[in-house]
C-alpha cells in the first residue's frame, strides 16, 4: 500500500538547479528585478482568498488592494512606461485577485498611461492619481460600437466663447459600456474618447480628461452612471456612462502631434486621417494587450502548478486489487497536463517576444510589432481558457472551489479574450494585413522529408512554416477567385484559411520562441527537458495537419505513421520532469499551500476554508 505523501512533501521551486534554470528561461535575467517585487507583494497576507464575500464586497476588496499596490510604487510614471515591468504586475496580480488586475490595468495602463503619452498640452497635475485619491478609468467602447469604435457617436464640441468643450451622449447606443466607473472604490476620472467637433467639423476621436465623481464618489451633474448586471468574469464595478452637456475647460484635451486645437479654436494635425488620429489616441490599446496576455500566462501556470501538484499528492487505485498509486501515474492523467505544460512554456516565451519587439520598435517597426502583439493576445488568451479548463477537470470536484485558484481565474480569463480588442475581430485584422502584404512565408526545405527524423527540431519548425505556407496560399486563392465589385463577398469567400494562417503563425512563433530558449539554456537538464517540450508542442501541431503535409509532399506515409509514437515517447520522456516544470513557475509555496486542496484531510475543519 502506497501511502500519500503530506503537501509539503514535494520540493520548493529553491530545490533544483533545473528549475531555477527553468525561472531564468520564463522570466528573463531581470528576475529579480521585475518579477519578484510582486511575486513577493502578492504571497502576503493582505491578498490571501477570502472565502464568503458577495461579489460587491470582492469589488470593493479590489480597490482596497490596489492601494496596497500603489503604496509599494517609487513611482507609478516609471511602472506605466516599463511595459515588461507592467505585464509582469498583470502575472502576478492574477492568481490572486482578477478584479485587481482589471482595476489596476485600467488605472496603470488605460488612463495614467493616456494622459502620459499625450502631454502635449502642457504639464498636467497627476498627483491625485498616481497618490491614487482619485482612481483613474478608461471611456472608449459604446454601447452600441463594441467592434466599431471608430464611429462612436460621443461629441465633445468646441466652444469658443469658453475654450473649452460640451461633452455630450446623443443616443443610449453612445453610453459607455462596461468602464468602472460607480462610486465604489471612491472618487473616478476618466479619460473619455470622443468625437473632437469644432466650427461644425468633425476631428475625429480624441480623448478628455473628464471627472466622473466628487469626493464621496457621487457623480458629478451631467453625469449618468448606471450598473450593469453581475457578470461571470471578474467581479468589477461595471457600468454604462452617459454624460448630458458636461462641460470641460480646454486643457481637457489630451494633445500630442496626432491634434492640436488652440484656445482659440485653431485645430492642427500631422496626421491626415481621422482613423490614425483615433488609433493614435488609445494607442495604450497595444500595451494592453501584451497585458491581458500576461494575465492569461500568469492564472495559466498557477492552474497548472496546482493540477499538478494535486495529481502527485493525491491517490487513487492502481491497477491491482487494493493498490494505490498517485494521480499523475495514469497515462490518462499526465498526458493532458504535460500538453499543457508545453503549451503554457511555448506561450510564455512567445509573450516575451512580442515584448521585446514591441518595446524595442522602431517608428517604421511599429505596425509589426503592433500585429505581434494582437496574434500573441488571442493566441495566449485561447489557450488559456483552455488549459486552465483542463486543470480544473483534473483537480475533480476541488477545482470548482474558489478558493484553490482556478474557477474564478478561469472565468476571468473570458474578459481577457474580449478585452483590448475582442480576439476575433483583433485576428480579422491581422489576417487581412497578413493577406496583403506583411508576411512572406517561408521557402520550403530543399532537403527531401524522408531524409529527415521526426525528433529533429529543425524539421518540426519547419513543417510548422509549412502549415503557415498552406493556408496562406489557400486564402490567396479565394481572395483572387472572388467576383470584382463585392468586397466584403470576397472576403467573406477568403478569411477563413486567412484566420487559419494567424493561428498557424502563431503556433510557429510559440515553437520559435521555446525552441530558441531551449538552445540558449546552458543547464544540461533544463535545455533536455526544453527540447523535448518543442518536441512535444509541434508534433501535436504537425499531427494535426498532417493530411496537408502529406499532401503537399513535406511528410512522408511513414512520417505520417509515425506521429503519434513519436508524441508518445515525449510524454513518457516528459513525465518524471512535470514537478520541475511547474517549479520553474516560481510561484510562491505560501501561496501553494494556501489553497485547500493542499490539504485535502483539512476540508470543512478550517473555518477559514470552510465551503458549507
């Protein structure tokens, strides 16, 4: 008879040189300097789960504890212009309070880091919001545009007998949808975006620095704050916000290069088009994305590293009569989650990508770096649901409790699949670019498929350009085929092998990322255990499209056959290392052991993780 080891039995993520190589990988050499600031903030009593509270009460909660998070800031100017830095607050502050995280992003990145970027008109007085006496939020969706805000309807109109603005909502369909902006959590400014009209023309959008409420949080006159109903994800004060003639002096604006106005009513730009001017204006929109992906990564390996955990620790029968072995001993069990594993790592490596070329881009390099991000935050967001879904179906009946860090995670990840784009519309876009002009796939191998192995990391990249190559040449056929004079028709014939193409870039650009990590990683046993997690990864993409490869010559029958042996012995390869990957996680065992499924024989005895 096998006895169950106790919680604390496995080793602490300090135990291995592997696993410390492994952090080095995920999280970079400035470790210490990023990251664990707030992984060691976030492990303290103050963020621990507290069971029983109503879902205004954990909104409330939420703003308590970003004032924690700002009290630990030398200076939230320096976080909101480090996006590294700011993603990594998103890592961190997930597993541990998803409201947080939305509350924060919407104060740190949205709205300080708007009225940062456009400073333009002068210098502005921030001090009420980087001391957080008034929390900052972020205007922009309209009821009625979810997927269309170029066109909102908001009207912020010049007057030139003041100087300053008349922001105004003309229909219900104008309201604001889904800011947090009710009085909970005290006084709220927003920066809004509206529609910039001056002597009868329309600008185009730009934003406004616009108070919502006075010190006891009530709304200001002119503006309608009304609550939403409760949604599944994070539990945060949403709302729909009209405003009714609110008048706002001239230095409201928030100018930069993309439009000036005068006081006396003189409007400049250097860009032409009002649609840049708008995409100019919620330009924080792609630092947000590289945080909502960042989010999913972060709750992603928590849910693993407790699934994990979980499937070593706790028991089940074996194949003998009155035998007992571990979860994770079952083939049936391990495999899923040793999938997950490779995914989550591919993912993570991916976000550090775009990272790196988002922040290092050049002017001519932006648009790149822009479209990098937006495939990475559907792609990572996707897989998170995903993961996360099946770490919570191998935790049993324990992972619907909210208190062992996966239910409610997992269900907050859905606002990350809408939010900063919805991942659909955002993969539209980048499918179209992609279509006309801004990829080139890559050239196929000289080198004859039957010469090559099937564990060789260099052929399994490239047959994953291959699959890129496929449905890139699919959606130009339709495109091309399509009847001259109905645009959206011969899109409509196009994007799906266009969309297909995004999530093969994707998927080739997370295998790139791991792969290249592997080859850097100079610790025999982390680099092994990296390549066979490559291996891993894109043979499941390969099988998957194996029928094409076979098609288009880049597999053979054999290769074909071969596929899932090959997976196979991965798996088997993979399996003893599951606790070193999560370790690598570096997730803090005060956190670990909080949750209840780390004690498993303490359930409905700690009145603190009571669930009656």
């Amino acid at each position: 008879m096998v006895t169950s080891p106790s919680a604390s039995a496995l080793p602490s993520v300090q135990d291995s040189p592997a696993a410390a190589a492994l952090t080095t990988v995920l999280f970079g050499e400035r470790f210490e300097e990023v990251h664990q600031p707030w992984r060691k903030l976030f492990s303290t009593g103050p963020f621990r789960f507290r069971e029983g509270l109503t879902p205004q009460e954990r909104a409330a909660l939420s703003y308590e504890r970003l004032r924690l998070v700002n009290d630990v800031l030398d200076s939230p100017e320096d976080l909101v212009a480090d996006v590294e830095r700011l993603s990594a607050l998103h890592e961190w502050s997930g597993p541990v309070d998803p409201g947080l995280t939305t509350v924060a992003s919407i104060h740190y990145n949205l709205f300080l880091g708007s009225l940062l970027d456009h400073r333009g008109g002068g210098e502005r007085d921030l001090r009420a919001f980087t001391e957080l006496r008034r929390t900052g939020t972020f205007l922009c969706t309209e009821a009625g545009h979810g997927n269309s805000a170029s066109q909102l309807e908001t009207t912020a109109t010049f007057d030139p007998a003041t100087g300053g603005f008349v922001l105004h909502t003309p229909s219900p369909s104008a309201g604001k949808f889904m800011p947090n902006t009710s009085s909970t959590g005290g006084p709220k400014t927003a920066v809004v975006a509206a529609r910039l009209i001056t002597d009868g023309t329309d600008r185009g959008v730009f934003l406004f620095l616009t108070p919502l409420s006075d010190d006891t949080g009530g709304p200001l006159p002119g503006v309608e704050i009304r609550r939403l109903p409760q949604t599944a994800t994070s539990p945060v004060d949403h709302c729909v916000t009209s405003f009714e003639n609110v008048r706002l002096p001239h230095e409201a604006l928030l100018q930069s290069g993309h439009g000036r106005l005068t006081p006396d009513g003189v409007f400049t730009s250097t860009i032409g088009s009002p649609r840049k001017r708008f995409l100019h204006s919620i330009g924080r929109v792609t630092a947000g994305k590289l945080c909502m992906s960042a989010y999913s990564l972060g709750v992603t390996r928590h849910a693993l590293a407790v699934a994990v955990r979980h499937a070593h620790t706790r028991h089940t029968s074996g194949v003998t009569a009155g035998g007992s072995v571990p979860l994770f001993a079952h083939r049936s069990h391990h495999t899923p989650l040793l999938d997950a594993l490779a995914t989550t790592y591919a993912a993570t490596l991916l976000h550090r990508t775009a990272v790196r070329q988002w922040t290092g881009a050049t002017e001519a390099e932006r648009e790149d770096g822009e479209r990098l991000a937006a495939v990475a935050k559907g792609w990572i967001t996707w897989r998170a649901r995903a993961v996360m879904t099946e770490c919570r179906e191998r935790c049993g009946a324990q992972g619907l409790f909210l208190a062992n860090g996966i239910a409610a995670q997992l269900t907050a990840n859905e606002g990350t699949i809408t939010a900063e784009g919805d991942n659909l519309v955002i993969w539209v876009k980048a499918a179209g670019e992609m279509l006309l002009g801004h990829f080139t796939p890559k050239r196929p191998s000289a080198v004859a498929p039957e010469d090559r192995d099937l564990t060789d990391p260099a052929f399994l990249q490239d047959l994953l350009a291959d699959i890129e190559a496929v449905w890139h040449q699919r959606a130009r056929t339709r495109l091309r085929a399509g009847k001259a004079g109905n645009p959206l028709n011969r899109w409509n014939a196009a994007v799906t092998p266009a969309l297909e193409l995004v999530d093969a870039h994707a998927h080739r650009r997370a295998a790139e990322a791991l792969l290249t990590a592997a080859d850097a990683t100079a610790e025999p046993g982390a680099r092994q255990v990296l390549h066979t997690l490559h291996r891993l990864f894109a043979l499941r993409r390969v099988a998957a499209h194996s029928g094409d490869l076979l098609a288009e010559g880049r597999l053979t029958a054999d290769q074909v056959r071969l596929l899932p042996d090959a997976a196979e012995d991965a798996v088997v390869a993979l399996a003893p290392h599951a606790p070193a990957l999560t370790r690598g996680f570096a997730i803090a065992d005060e956190i670990l052991l909080d949750h209840p499924i780390s004690h498993p024989e303490a359930m409905g005895r700690d009145p603190e993780h009571r669930m009656d």
